[in-house]
C-alpha cells in the first residue's frame, strides 16, 4: 500500500459521501487506513512531545542559566511556528508519505542528539531544528485527511484530529514524568523514549501512507496553467488573508489563559486551586464533549460555526474582568471552552477546501503557520498589556476575539448552488463556501 495512489483509492462514491450526519464511530470506521494512520500519529506525536514540558528541566540540571532557558523556549517556538509553513511545503512537494517520514524521523535523530551536543549555540541549533522537525508533518497529515475524506465528513475527522491532538497533549507530561522517574530522575530514558516514539512511527508512515494523493478525483476542472503557484498564489487571496489574520487573533486570544490569566489571579489574590482548577476544566471539557457537540455543529453553515466559536472564546475572556472573584475564572473558561468545542473543528477544517485542490497543502500550511503564531505572540502580548492596564486587559483582549469574528464572517466563503445530478464534482471554487457538513 506504501506506492499506492491514494487518490485513486476513492474514483467513486463511498460509505463516506452518503447523505446524513456524520457519526463519530461511522466516520472512523469508513476512513481508509491512511487516514487512520494519520489521525493515531497526530495522537502519537503529541503523547511524545513532553521535550517542551521538560526542556527548562533539563537545561538547568545541565548548568545553564533562566535567561538561558528562556532563549531556548524562543528558538523552540520559533522553530515550531516556522515548521508549520515548511510543512506546507514539503507535503506538496515531497507528497504525505515522504514529508510525514522526514518530519518523524528527524525528530527522532534531533532528540536523541540533544544529550550529547558539547555547547549552548549547537544546543540551541538542535532546540529550533527539533522543534521545527516535528511540526514539518502538521500539514502534510491535515492534507491527507482532507483528500481521502468526504466533504460531509471533514468536520468531523478534523474533530477527531483536534481529540488526538488534545488527548496526547493532556497525557505528555505524565508519559514524560514516567520516563523520567524511571531513568532515576535523569534525562537519558526520556529523550530517548521520545526519539524512539517518533522513530517507529516514521517507520509505521513509511508503510501504510500513500506516496502521494491526486488533489482532485477523476471528471474534475483542471486549474488554469498560469495560476500563481506555492506560497504567492495563498497571498493573492485576498479572502483568506482576512481568515488568516482572524486565526491568527483568535489563537492570541485563546493563548491569555496560559499566561495572563494566572498573572491576573496572583494579582487579585486568588487561590492558586482556581487556576489549576479552571485549566483542568477546559481539559475536561474539551475532550469529553467536542466530539459529541460536532455531530450537530458539523449541519450548520460553517460562517455560523466559525463566527459563534470566535464570539464565545472572546466572550468568555472578557468574562474574566467581572468583579466577582473565583466565578469569573469558572465561568469565563466554561463559555470560551464551549467557543473553543464548537469552532474548533470547523476552524481547522476550512483551510482545506478554501482555495484549489492544488495548493491544499499551501492553504493549510498559511493557517497553521498564522495560528501557531498567535499562539506564540498571544502570551507575550497579552502580559504586557497587563502590566499597564491591570485589570482593563480582558476587554481589551476581547476586542482581539471580535475582530477575528467580523473577519471570520467575511473571509469565509458563501456556498454555490448545488451541481445538477449527475454532473461531475466541481473544483474547489475561490467563491465557494462549504457548510460545516462539506468542509
């Protein structure tokens, strides 16, 4: 299956293009072994990433200063953000297979090269190509999905990316303090447990993922020749930028509850329980409930979708800045993790089926390059305002979540008329809006 052509794996409707909802259960049992294999390596690659939970461990064991760690941390968000546009890339030029391969398998030497380099600047080389390495196969796996799932189907596979990426994300640090504990509280069985996780499953990819995928199915409207190509024709869409800057202001909003939020309660005096408390909700909410709540969220139109979802994330921050102590912080992180369950999947979703078949992997690499940048931008901005407006932050931050609603709205695409029956299955239109259920 290794040289197969998955895009000729689905030239005709399947259980996946039937009418209907889609159910979580159904929509995994219908998808093809690639995309499971996919969807159990986002989990993977997330359950192995406590490197970040412990890299200010480990670099302080070894001598070396906070303003050093803290460095680290940058280039290490540096290399992340930057690996996501690598990523798009690579996925279109490599195809799925030989990206996801490069991606794992360069993680893994990275890791296990992190014990052994003899000085801070080739310490710091290895953090950002690390870093980097791993986040290289984020787009060529959204890709995948994208190209071997039914259109009434992606919001919901992209959900269940989401659960994947959520659940290994939640389950890392203990994975990690296991390791750790076992190697007798050394870094040794940790950094090499990890590079032995993602090696298997660069090896895992090498087999069962398609060396590439046709971007279209057979009967499809070729894209004009002289049409723009990589990176530049993503720029050339004016609509989409629009989404791109709402990505990236609704990830900077999000991130507040990571680094303003319990600056915010040290200053007000609120017991750290709350905060730990509040955390461990979204966590609990995210990961019982996105699932279920997507197999109605996934029928609505996705301008809907991803509006509400941006609203409730800025409304539940601005939730923070009521007088009214500990409620606040419940209250505000219960109304934005249902912002964040709502919109979550049908945000991921969209940049796949925005632009040309052709550029898929571009579209999704732009997204998840804007998208991780706010979420490296958010906390440092959002901390700073902080320390000159005090309490006033969480309006102010708010307004972040209410632009990228009034550019969500715009930037996403209003649907077309449906094609006669019969009639072979259009290109992706530039003027075309999916529902939540075809994203």
């Amino acid at each position: 299956m290794a040289d197969t052509d998955a895009g000729a794996a689905r030239t005709g409707p399947g259980p996946g293009d039937e009418a209907g909802p889609a159910t979580v259960w159904g929509t995994f049992r219908e998808a093809p072994l690639p995309v499971k294999t996919v969807l159990a390596g986002v989990l993977v690659n997330r359950l192995s990433g406590f490197l970040q939970v412990f890299l200010v461990l480990f670099l302080t064991a070894r001598g070396y200063s906070g303003g050093d760690t803290v460095l680290a941390l940058g280039v290490y968000g540096a290399g992340a953000v930057v690996g996501s546009l690598i990523g798009g890339t690579l996925a279109d030029r490599m195809g799925v297979r030989n990206a996801t391969v490069v991606s794992m398998g360069s993680t893994s030497v990275l890791t296990a090269a992190l014990l052994y380099v003899p000085d801070f600047p080739t310490l710091l080389a290895a953090i950002a190509l690390v870093s980097l390495g791993a986040q290289l196969f984020r787009p060529a796996s959204a890709t995948l999905l994208a190209e071997l799932t039914a259109e009434n189907r992606q919001v919901m596979i992209f959900a269940m990316y989401r659960f994947g990426l959520n659940v290994g994300a939640t389950a890392a640090p203990l994975v990690g303090f296991a390791l750790y504990n076992a190697g007798g509280h050394g870094y040794t069985l940790l950094f090499w447990g990890e590079a032995a996780i993602a090696l298997v499953y660069a090896a895992f990819a090498r087999w069962t993922l398609p060396a590439r995928v046709k971007p279209a199915p057979a009967g499809t409207a070729p894209d004009p020749d002289e049409a723009p190509a990589g990176y530049a024709a993503v720029i050339r869409d004016r609509r989409y930028l629009l989404y791109l800057v709402a990505a990236f202001c609704h990830a900077a909003v999000y991130m507040q509850y990571l680094s303003t939020l319990p600056l915010y309660m040290k200053d007000e005096g609120l017991a750290l329980f709350w905060y730990t408390f509040a955390v461990s909700l979204n966590g609990f909410i995210v990961i019982a409930f996105e699932l279920l709540l997507t197999k109605l969220s996934q029928e609505w139109p996705l301008k809907v979708t991803i509006g509400l979802g941006f609203a409730l994330v800025g409304a539940g921050v601005a939730f923070y800045g009521l007088p009214i102590g500990p409620a606040a912080v419940v209250a505000g992180t219960l109304i934005w993790s249902i912002g964040e369950i709502i919109g979550g999947p049908a945000v991921f979703a969209y940049p796949a089926n925005a632009g040309p078949a052709r550029l898929r992997s571009r579209y999704i690499g732009s997204f998840q390059f804007m998208f991780g940048l706010g979420t490296a931008v958010g906390p440092m901005a959002g901390s700073w305002l902080f320390l000159r407006l005090d309490g006033l932050v969480w309006p102010v931050v708010a307004l972040g979540s209410l632009l990228a609603t009034v550019l969500g709205l715009i930037a996403v695409r209003r649907p077309g008329p449906p094609p006669p029956a019969g009639a072979p299955t259009p290109a992706p239109d530039a003027n075309r809006e999916p529902t939540s259920a075809q994203a």
